[in-house]
C-alpha cells in the first residue's frame, strides 16, 4: 500500500468510522497474534505439567544418554530416552530414504515436464494422499505391509523400522513434493529459456540450472518432510511394534519418542514421576520439530529473498 | 569446441541423439517415480474398498458396536467425530478467519509479523500427540474441562488453526488492491471495505479452507486420545461435556487392542473414515477450482 492511500484510508476513517470499528479491529488484532499466543502455550502447558520432575529429578544425562526406558519398574525407575530417540531417527531415516528420492523425482517431473490438465490431476493426487490420516496408515501397516513383509523377507515379527520406515516414507512423500514444487516453480523461466538457448538438453538444465538455483528451497522440503515423519504419532505406533531397544536392523521392532508418550500416557497415574517424563519427551518433541521447521522456513524465505 | 565452452556448466554440444535418448530415459524414470506414488493411493483405496465394503450396510453404519467391539456398527462414532469436528470448527473458524484477515489487511511488512508467520509454521510442525500433551495439561486439567468433547475439540481447533489461517490469507491476497482503494476513495473505513468488499469477494476461499479443516480434524487420532475420545460408551453423547467415540479412534481400537475382531470390522470402518476424509478433501478442491475459472477479474 502507498503512502496515498494510506492517507485516504486515515481521512475516510474519522469521516465515518462507526463507533463499533476499534472493537471490531482490536479483536481481529488479538486473533492475529493467536498463532504465537498458541505456541508459546503449548510449549508452557507441555513444560510446567512436567517441571517438578524436570527441574529436580531429572537426570539430564542419562535421559539423554542412556539406553534403559523402565519408568515402571518397581525397584530401579530409569528414564533413558536414547533407545526411544535411535527408534525415531532409524525409522526417519528409513522413511527418508525412500521418501527423497520419489518425492524429489515426483516434484522435478510435475513441475517440469508436465503441464496442463496432467499436472492439475497429479497436483490433486498428492494433496489426496496427503489428506489420508494417519490411523489409516497404521491400519494398512498392520493389514497389508506387515503380512507383505513376513512373506517378503521372513521377518519373525512385521511390526519393525521397514514397516514403519515404508508407512512413514509415503505419508512424508506428499509434502516433499509439494514443497519441492513450489520451490522450482520459483525459478524463474528466464534461467531455463537460456539454459536451453545455450544448447543445454532439459535434462542437463534440470540438474545444473534448476537444482543449484532451487536448492534451498528444495532442502526445506526435505526438512519439513523430516519434521512430519518425527512428529508422526499413531501411525508408527501402530506399524513399529513395541520394543524398547537400539535396532540392529532394519527387521528389528522399535518404539518411537512419539509412540511411547501415546502408548503410555493412558496407563500413568497423573502427575507421577513416569506421567512428567513422557511430558519432558513432549518438551524434546516440541524441540526437535520447533529446530527443524525454523530452518526449513529460514531456507524458503532465503530463496524468496532471492 | 570443447575448449570455448570452459566458462559454461555444460559441453555446447548437448543437443546430440545420446543426450536425446538420455533425456528420454530421465524423463522416464522421473515419470515412474511419480507413477509410483499415484499406485499407493489407488491400491490403498481398491483394498479398503474390495475388503471393507462387502461388511457395508446401512446396519453398519446406524448400529452401535455390540460383543466387545467383535460385531455390530459404527454408529456412535460417527456421531461423536460430527460432534468433535462440528465443535472445534466453531472455535477454529472465526479465530483462523480473523487471524487471516489481521495478517493480509492489517499487518504491514515488520519483524512481529514474521514472527506471527514463523508461529503459524511452528503451530503447524508440532507433533500430533505433543498436541494431545497440551490439551491435557490446558484444557483437560487447567480449564479443569474433564476428558470430554469440548477438551478435544479445543485440542483440535488449536491444532488445525493454520490451516484456516493460510487458507484465509490466500483467498484475502487473491482479492486485488484496487477494489481497497476505490472503497478507501470513496469514503469507507477499513473495516466498512473489508466488510463490503473484501469479504464478499473471498467468502468462498476461505470456505475452502474451513472445509479443509474440517476433513484434517476428522482424520486426527493422537490429539483426541486423551482429551476426549473413548474406546466404547453405551450412550451417545448428549452435551460437549460428555465424552464420545470417533471413527479414526474406533478404528484404532479395533484393528489394535481387541482381539478377535473379524476383519471386515476394521477394514469398512477405514473405508468409512477415508471416504469421509478423502470425500471432503475432494469437495473442496473441486470448489476452488471451479473458483479460480469463474473468477470475475
């Protein structure tokens, strides 16, 4: 907005502003800052629920570092998150793995060698599968991929990182390729016309044009995928099995930060040691997530800034 | 050749019938990636609908769950997600509505409103059940709400928030500026031009994203676990102080913590939630397509 219309818009408003306006302006301001009202509550309500054993009992070391999650053992409670951390990142990275490649491939074709209805329908698919929620997911976890594999790979049990990993990856793949999309989208078409005027194949553009100009943005698109597959919840719960260990491969079961908090809040009595641990995971949850969706933002607006 | 094209990232004669075929290649394998994608999706659903929709009957759907959750219908939880989606729609709505009113006619381009923009991505990157954390430390326990419908959907209503949101603000910037200064010229406040103008240009985007809302609230699990959801009640819920069932948690349950369930159970209680989810989604992408042809600038 210019200055102009600035001035016109201050000159209507004592003309004939109604006596209800800055009621009205004040709520719509107090509803525009909700967003950081909500965050910062979240955080605050996660936090203090379990402060008491944050702050005094809690071993920052071990809760880190050490492999034993026995919150109910009667004689030796331990709250070793470690196990419970290797479980997120090995079934993250499992997910990555096939999630990066698909979803980066699927971004670079829709957005450059499509056009037209093609691209509309296939834009429309990858909201759809995005939109299927994640009890679903779990659900053909356990119905279709966890038989699959025991016929596949004879693993003893299918609830393991492969099922996770593979549930986890195509539920990351939409957001990658959105964003991934979105990011070379905004490269502009004067960088491909004269890449190709310079005799350069569409492929060749792609690979040392297109990816070196949308580079960031493409990161950020890996890295919120990265931020849906730790956050993901009853998806793994129910696709990872139960065991709380370090796996040593990808047919091993393994429970993850999330799932524990899901599959154990319900069993603690309230405000117990164990019940304020599972509220210090959300509290590194909540970290871990607020990390990775900062850079990735970070990363987007860099390339807008461009 | 070669020698003159040191200074660009590429050999100058690339347009050779191997690069040729090369791209042919590329372009192949980037097709397949994309293919392979869309195959999820149609197996996904073929499946659900081949073994879940044989156990499908207006029985199903109208009878509540009878024998430990090893017969019987659905009933109860699909009206217990009507009451959960219905309820953190009132409360979403208006806030995400006048959140993205502040944010494209009020808000000017200054570090607080990119710090509104980083908690609104923030918002939307929180994990699903440190959501479900807070609405048992706020609402359940703080506001001393109980396990109840209000709890959850409050929950819910927090967590689908930058869905509204972003969507609101897309269908305020599609509105163009001239429309605001003719209004601002001929008199108007701000507020009389986003009341008169604005909003009846974009009412139906941001429609869009509260039926977006409403299909993302529906599909949740983790959020309602513990704030309001349960694993079975005898009763339908009278009043958003009570607690009800859920499809998404009703699906849960049976397909992992009662044994013996026979398996058309799960499998049309999927099928009933995706096409619920998916049936929604569609409606609203659907309608703003047809939108964005009918657009009168």
């Amino acid at each position: 907005m210019n200055r102009l219309s600035k001035r016109v818009a201050a000159n209507a408003r004592t003309r004939s502003g109604t006596a209800l306006e800055p009621v009205i302006e004040w709520i719509i301001r107090v509803c525009g800052f909700s967003a950081i009202f909500f965050v910062f509550a979240i955080f605050l309500f996660v936090f203090t629920s379990g402060a008491d054993f944050i702050l005094h009992r809690l071993d920052a070391g071990e809760f880190l570092l050490s492999t034993e999650w026995y919150p109910s053992s009667i004689a030796n409670k331990r709250y070793g998150t470690l196990a419970l951390f290797v479980g997120t990142v090995s079934v993250t990275a499992l997910a990555m793995l096939i999630a990066v490649p698909f979803g980066l491939g699927a971004a670079v074709f829709i957005s450059e060698f499509t056009s037209g209805k093609l691209k509309e329908s296939l834009k429309i698919v990858v909201e759809l599968l995005a939109a299927i929620p994640s009890v679903v997911w779990g659900f053909i976890g356990i119905a279709i991929m966890n038989p699959l594999i025991i016929i596949l790979f004879g693993a003893p049990i299918g609830l393991n990182v492969l099922n996770g990993g593979i549930i986890l990856g195509l539920m990351s793949v939409p957001i990658i390729v959105s964003i991934g999309e979105d990011a070379l989208k905004a490269v502009p078409d004067s960088y491909r016309e004269a890449s190709l005027a310079l005799g350069a194949t569409r492929w060749q553009s792609t690979y040392k044009v297109l990816f070196p100009a949308a580079r960031s943005g493409l990161l950020a698109a890996v890295l919120l995928g990265v931020g849906r597959a730790v956050g993901e919840t009853i998806a793994v719960l129910m696709a990872t099995g139960h065991a709380v260990q370090i796996p040593h491969s990808v047919l091993d079961s393994v429970r993850t930060l999330t799932a524990t908090i899901a599959a154990e809040l319900g069993e603690t009595a309230r405000g117990s040691d164990h019940y304020q641990a599972l509220f210090a995971i959300g509290v590194l949850l909540f970290a871990l997530t607020f990390v990775v969706n900062l850079t990735a933002d970070l990363l987007v607006r860099g390339t807008r800034d461009e | 050749m070669s020698e003159q094209s040191a200074g660009l990232p590429f050999k100058t004669s690339a347009v050779t019938a191997a690069n040729r075929s090369r791209e042919h290649v590329l372009v192949a394998v980037l097709g397949m990636a994309t293919a392979l994608l869309i195959l999820p999706l149609l197996a996904i659903i073929g499946l659900l609908v081949v073994k879940g929709f044989p156990a499908l009957s207006l029985e199903f759907l109208f009878s509540a769950p009878a024998a430990g959750m090893t017969a019987g219908g659905i009933f109860p939880a699909i009206i217990g997600t009507l009451w959960l989606v219905g309820v953190s729609l009132l409360v979403a709505a208006p806030i995400g509505v006048l959140a993205g009113i502040y944010l494209n006619e009020y808000a000017g381009d200054t570090w607080v409103t990119r710090i509104i923009h980083l908690a609104i991505v923030n918002l939307a990157g929180v994990p699903s059940i440190v959501h479900a954390l807070f609405g048992v430390g706020a609402f359940v326990l703080f506001l001393g709400l109980g396990t109840s419908i209000l709890a959850a959907s409050l929950t819910l209503a927090v967590m689908t928030l930058p869905v509204i949101i972003a969507s609101t603000k897309e269908a305020l910037a599609s509105v163009p500026m001239p429309f605001r200064r003719a209004c601002w010229v001929l008199g108007a406040t701000r507020w009389q031009t986003i009341r008169y103008v604005v909003l009846p240009n974009s009412i139906s985007g941001i429609l869009t994203g509260v039926i977006l809302q409403v299909s993302r609230a529906a599909g949740e699990t983790a959020p309602i676990m513990f704030t309001g959801a349960a694993f079975y009640l005898p009763f339908l819920p009278q009043s958003v102080w009570d607690q009800c069932m859920a499809l998404s948690m009703h699906l849960f349950t049976v397909s992992t913590q009662v044994p013996n369930v026979p398996e058309p159970i799960p499998y049309a209680t999927a099928l009933v939630l995706l096409g619920l989810v998916l049936g929604v989604n569609l409606a609203s992408i659907i309608f703003r397509s047809y939108l964005r042809s009918h657009r009168k600038w």
